[in-house]
C-alpha cells in the first residue's frame, strides 16, 4: 500500500549525488508533452469561452469574447496594478491581496498595453513554467492532467495568481527535495508575495528538511524559515502604510472572514450550500467549497498515514486556515495549488489505470461547469 502515495517526491539528495535534473530550457519529452496538454486546455477554454458568450445571452448577440475573462477578483488585481493599494483610485479592502501578481501584471501591461491581454499573457507564460515543474517533480504528465481537470483549473488560465504561485512553488518544493535549499527558499519568498498559501506551503518546506538526511536538517530549516522574508516584507509594508493587522482587517471588512471554530465554518457553509438561503448559482458554489474541504482533510489524513510529513502538513495547514474562517471561501482554488495531490494521484495513476477515469468522470465535468460559469461572469469560486 505504501507504494499507493507518490513516489512523490525523490529523495532528499546531497549537492552533486543522483542524475543532473534538465535545466529549464531543455525540454525532455515529458516537458513537452506538460506543454502540450498546457495547450490543449487553453483550447477548450477558448471553445468554453465562445459557447458562453452566446449561451448566456438573452439578445441577438454575442458578448465580447476578451471580455469573458474580465470578471472578479482579475478586475481587483487590474485595479491594484494600475492605482496600488492606497490611492484615491484604489478600491476598499485591495491590502487583502498580495502584490506579487499585481506587479508582474503591471509589467506586462507595460509591454502590451492592455489589461486582459496582461492577465492571459502572464497565465499562459507562467502556467507553462508550473506545468513543465509539475511534471518534472512527479516524474510523469499525469500530474499535469490532474491539476488540469481540477474543477478550478479555470482560474489557471484567467488573471488569477494561482499560476503564478504555482510557478514558483512547485520548483521550490522540488529544489527542497534535492537539498538546494537556498533555490527552494528564494522561490518560496517569492511565492509568499504572490498569495498567502505561501504560509502553508514554507512550513512544509521546514518539515522537508527536519525529516531530511542527518547533519543537514537545521541548515536546511533555517533556510526555509527565510521565506518567510516574502509575506513578512508585505507585511512589513501594510504595517508601515496603514498599521498593524491591516490585512486581517481588510479581509473581515470586505468579505466578512474572522476566525471561528472548525464546527462555525461547516456549519455557515453547510447553511449557504443546501439551506436555500441563495441563489442555486451561489449555493453550487458553496456545494464545491464543501467538497474542497473534504479533499484537503482526506488528503492530510492519507499522507499522515503513509507518513509522508511535508505533504501532509502542506495540506494540513490549508485545511485548518480555511477550516477556521467564518465560512468557506476560496477552498477550491486553494485545492488548485496543493500541487503533492497531483502527484499522488499520478502516481496511483500509474499502478491503477482505473482511479484516472473515475477521476475525470466526476472532475472533469465540474471543471467545464465552474469555468462555464467564470466566463459567464457567475460566482464560480
């Protein structure tokens, strides 16, 4: 059974034993073939895309297609971008967002001069690179077609930051399996100004190297622990602007979120999925809020069983940080980065063929679904 959870992740190797990995512009085979699946999901978004922008309408009409992906929290991101986070312009509770995907998408913007254009150009390039190190940490594609029939796999390919998280989180983790602690540090730092996984994500990488080879393990904490110079540097600077817990104040202000007992939040999420007390189009997505959270506490529950400890505290931490919110927010792009999942999964897939399509028959359906209704400008998560 131990051989039923991955594989994961190879050993934890001192500098210069086992084979020399690919450096990034070599693409091996199973690169590109990451790539290619990379490819052919922006294909069937684009086909997503298209049927929304008739299905959905009422007139003679289409809707703009460049504007399908212009919804939400890329709207947020674009107006923190342009105008920053305290500027007459800056919309209420923006400090409840990161800067490390604001920043790139300025940047990009400069370059192209439009806002969605921006948003698929800085998906596309670093979903490329999250692929391709997804592929490469677990050895095979099939950790790619997992993580692209996630039912949030949408937000991937929208003007979200989950991509570029998991750009610079998957490489992190796998130079941390290699012992290259100082890489897996600088990328984790610079994931945690990108989004606030990052705080599940550096403890794991501390795990890693407590449970790594003897004689390295505190080196190797010690370097993970400097990651946290990324979130503290954010905030360091909210802080300084508008006072201490400015981030927590911005989250309970704009979307109701304090901590609350793990029995509070199922019971607030459960009351919003199935009490009728919504919209069905809200309520469904409440229903899959619900259905991450199990998820991640399955997933805890089986990586602490096969004693696979960074995994398990990666997604551990997850669990109990939206576990303790007023509801559930978020659970299932949160599910979209704990990238040790994929890697499970490819590596049952690979002994058990079968556990691929009962994945893809219930999966894959709520991933057209949850991206019809993104594209459609409904609540989708």
């Amino acid at each position: 059974m131990d051989q039923l959870i991955p594989v994961a992740d190879p050993p934890v190797l001192q500098p210069g034993e086992g084979p020399v990995p690919p450096r990034w512009w070599h693409l091996g085979p199973e690169d590109r073939a990451a790539l290619g699946m990379w490819a052919a999901a922006h294909a069937a978004l684009l086909v997503l895309a298209w049927a929304a922008s008739w299905v959905y309408r009422a007139g003679r009409g289409s809707a703009p297609l460049t504007g399908a992906w212009d919804h939400w929290d890329a709207q947020w991101y674009q107006a923190i971008a342009a105008h920053g986070y305290f500027s007459a312009q800056s919309k209420p509770n923006a400090a409840a967002f990161f800067p490390g995907y604001p920043a790139v998408l300025a940047g990009a913007h400069l370059i192209l001069g439009n806002w969605v254009l921006a948003e698929l150009a800085v998906a596309t390039v670093a979903g490329g690179f999250a692929v391709v190190s997804l592929a490469r940490l677990a050895g095979s594609r099939r950790a790619v077609l997992y993580l692209l029939t996630m039912p949030a796999a949408v937000f991937l390919m929208a003007g979200y930051a989950e991509g570029l998280f998991l750009a610079l989180a998957i490489p992190a983790w796998h130079a941390g399996t290699r012992g290259r602690w100082r890489t897996a540090a600088l990328l984790a730092g610079l994931s945690g100004l990108v989004r606030p996984d990052a705080l599940f994500l550096i403890p794991a990488l501390v795990v890693m190297a407590l449970t790594g080879p003897q004689g390295r393990r505190l080196a190797g904490a010690g370097w993970a622990c400097l990651a946290l110079a990324g979130p503290g540097a954010y905030e360091a600077y909210l802080t300084v602007s508008r006072g201490w817990d400015t981030w927590r104040k911005a989250n309970e202000a704009g979307w109701y979120l304090r901590t609350v007992t793990p029995v509070s939040a199922w019971k607030f999420t459960w009351g919003w999925a199935f009490g009728h007390q919504l919209s069905a189009g809200y309520a469904f997505e409440y229903q899959l809020e619900l259905g991450a959270m199990i998820i991640m506490v399955a997933a805890t529950v089986a990586f602490l069983v096969f004693r696979r400890w960074p995994q398990a505290a990666y997604c551990g931490l997850a669990a109990v940080s939206l576990g303790t919110q007023t509801y559930y927010q978020t659970g299932t792009r949160t599910v979209l980065v704990l990238f040790p999942v994929c890697v499970a999964l490819a590596a049952i897939d690979a002994r058990h063929p079968w556990a691929r399509w009962a994945w893809l028959s219930v999966m894959a359906p709520l991933a057209a679904v949850v991206g019809l209704l993104f594209l459609a400008y409904q609540w989708a998560g």
